[in-house]
C-alpha cells in the first residue's frame, strides 16, 4: 500500500451499496423531508452514473424505505423508530411523541420456571414465575412481540394491573418501591419463522432485532427477564460508547 | 386480568418460539458444553409434548446455531461472538483471544466527500476523505463488510500501514497521538441483497446487523465514518444499560 494509492475500479454494486448506505442514514435521520433529490442529482453528488444510484435506490426500495413511481419521483416511505441503547427505557416511554402503544397480551399465566430462566432470576428450579406475551402495536402496526418471565412475586401483583396501556417497566418501579438499576442484554439479527412473521406482519425470513434482556431493582435483585423480536424495518437502536470504560459499567 | 388468571392454551408454536428462546440462550452462553439435552429430557425441563421441543429445535436448526441427526442428537453447531456495546473496541481488540482477524481490503483511495459525509466529519462538502473498504475475516470464515470514511489527514496517514492485520481504531490512534473519545452508532437488522450475501457467503435475505459508526477523537473531532454489516449468524452484540443516565452520557 502507497501514499497514493491507483483509484481501484469499483464494481457498479459496490458503489452501489456506498451510496445506499449514505442515504439510508440520511432517510433515518430526516435529511429528506419527504422527496429524495433526482437522480440527476444524486449521480452528481456521488459522482456516480445514473444507473448506479438506480441500483442504490433498489436496495433502498427493497429495504421498504423508499418508494419510488415514474412521474413522482423518490419519495421516504418509512422512518424508522429511534430506541434507545443509552438508557433503559420501555416502549411506551421511549416513543410517548409518536403515539400510543398498544399491547395485546397473549398470555399471562403462571408457569414452573425452566431451570435456565430460574437460575437468571436467582430462584429455584421450578419455583413460579410470571410469563407474559405481548405483541406491541404503534399506530396499528406491531412494533414487537415479547416474551417476559418476571420474578414471583412482582409479577404475581402486576398481573392486576393494565398491561395493555402500560410499560412493565413502569409497572415493576410502582410494585416494586424501587427504582429499576441496571440490565444486561444481548441483540441479535435474526430472520423470522414463519409463524412469528404471520404474528408481526412481515414477509417469511425478514430480518428482526432480537434482544434478550435482564433487568434489575436498583438494590441488584433481577426481576425481568425478556426476549423480544422488533421489525428490522421498524426499529433502530440508538446509542454512543466511549472508548475508555465509564466508571458506573466498572461496578 | 385477575390475580389467578385461567392458564391460556397456547398453540405449539408459541410453545415452541419460547423454548427456542431459551435454549438459544444457553447456547450462546456455553451452557451446554456440546451436545444438547436429549428430547425426553427437554421435554420434562419444558413441561413440553416431544412434538413441541422438536418444532423448538428445528427452529434453531434453521437459524444455524444446533445440527441434528438421528443417532448422534443434537449438539451445538456454532457459537456466536460476543462483540461489546459495553466499549468502542475494533475486531481484533475484541476477539484478540478467538482467533486473528485478518482484513481482505477491498477498496483504499481518496475520494471527494459526499455532502451527507462531509456534514458528519466537519468538512467542507467535495474535501477529499480517504475510502477504505474492509471485508473481514475471523477464522477464515468473514465475518463483517465494513465501509469507512476518514478524515483526510489522518485517512491519508493510515494507508502507509498495515491494514490487512491491525484495527483501524488502533491505526487511528497511534497517528493522531490521542486515544478515541466516544462514537454514536445506530444498530439495525436488515436482510442482505444478493451481491452482499456473495461477499459474506451467506444465503441471500440472510439477516445481517447494519451497524452505522461515527468516531470521535478524545477531543472531539469526528474522524472515522463506518457502516458495518455484520453476518447476524456469527455475531451477538453484549452490552448493559442504566435506567438513569449515566454522567458521562448527559454531556
């Protein structure tokens, strides 16, 4: 490798996803009001042949985020949701601007806890827990589908209460006294079964985010073990990160 | 809801979704050393009908993690790696104990910014960046097609060194005579089009985590620009969370 290095020829579909990836960030982001530049334009502003960046807006297209018809033009089709990777928030907090979450609770029972789910919650093999399944809606549209096992005896007394409307977060620091301290978690990419895709209303094999998580009361006790599935098409997670260790993660 | 709701009958699927969560799980974190538990054991642990763990099992099975065969059950196919949301660490910082990550660059050379990508780096729009694309490998499997653009001083720097054994970051901050500061990223699930799963050998619509990367130096200057698409079959994003927001996230 030189100091200057030849241009190496790039395949159109190389340049092709640079482009891509450029606007996608830019639709997230709201760059674009609503209408995308021209082509014209585009091919000037990434120095790149009209057929390029036709190829950079079918990936866009096939992603769902834009649509695009021959008198209209490129227009934004879908802006993601922003979750958050910096603080632990529930759902219905973290989108209170953009609307109303509806849960539809598909169970709520009390089940033996398996001893995987026993052992993260530090309790006996067997002993009770709550499960809970949720398929989240914003705006009449699934945003996630969740599957909560919760310790005894919050989720014993949670069970009254209005999970349709209400984040268990929320409702776990009302039952609990306690604020919520700290989670550990896990997120995946993964492509949908068939059934879980015929329950959020996405095509078979569409790229979800799959989290798996572990909250706890700030006095350390974990309470809240969660698997969600979010629609890729639907949800961005959101954060930052330093280089150095923040001194609270120490701990 | 009561506080003693009736037990929900729930179809084998869902039965067999929430299995499959647990035991994805327990792989992921070397539960099980290699074989899995045979059926009449998971069945018992799951309070499950033999039917419903091997729908559970065959939903791993189709997303990679277990292989199964008549005589031999079922044993862990792949572990995922665990890359941190905890710190800002390059690949081979991260799985320096897995193994050695070894870079095929694919594209290094000055080009003019695009304004989206100048806005982000603090330059003028059209100031010239240096473009290097990254497909990466770990155990001569790739792991990730990583994009990035750089700030023209040190950019420029960096293509007089060793891109094909040493992490950018590491690269960065051995030019700049600083450590990194913080990154704000966005992670995303998307589906891979045809010509990217090519080039990760991955099956096309595979589910790949799109991470989108802004880096900044210790003081502040942004310098380092990436989108990351990383195989969803091999990598796991670990990391935790405060429900307070932690000091150094409030400045």
């Amino acid at each position: 490798m030189t100091a200057e290095p030849a241009p190496v020829r790039q395949p159109r579909a190389d340049h092709a996803r640079r482009i891509a990836d450029i606007l996608r960030h830019q639709v997230h982001t709201g760059s674009f009001d609503d209408a995308l530049p021209s082509e014209a334009e585009l091919a000037a502003e990434f120095d790149a042949s009209r057929n390029t960046v036709r190829n950079a807006l079918t990936l866009l297209k096939e992603e769902g985020l834009i649509d695009r018809a021959p008198k209209l033009g490129t227009r934004v089709a879908t802006r993601k949701l922003d979750h958050g990777l910096d603080t632990l928030l529930g759902l219905q907090e973290t989108f209170s601007d953009r609307g109303t979450v509806r849960n539809e609770v598909r169970v709520a029972m009390r089940v033996g806890a398996p001893t995987a789910v026993a052992r993260r919650l530090d309790l006996a093999p067997g002993e009770q827990v709550v499960y809970i399944e949720r398929l989240r809606y914003l705006a009449d549209l699934p945003l996630s589908l969740d599957l909560t096992y919760l310790a005894p005896d919050i989720g014993t007394a949670l069970l009254d209460h209005d999970l349709e409307h209400t984040d268990i977060f929320v409702l776990i620091e009302q039952l609990a006294g306690q604020r919520l301290g700290h989670a550990e978690l896990t997120l995946e990419a993964v492509s949908a079964d068939a059934h879980t895709a015929s329950i959020l209303e996405v095509p078979a094999s569409a790229a979800l985010l799959m989290l798996e998580r572990l909250t706890r009361l700030e006095d350390g006790r974990p309470v809240d073990l969660e698997y969600i599935r979010m629609r890729g098409d639907r949800i961005t997670m959101r954060g930052s990160l330093a280089r150095a260790t923040p001194e609270w993660k120490v701990l």
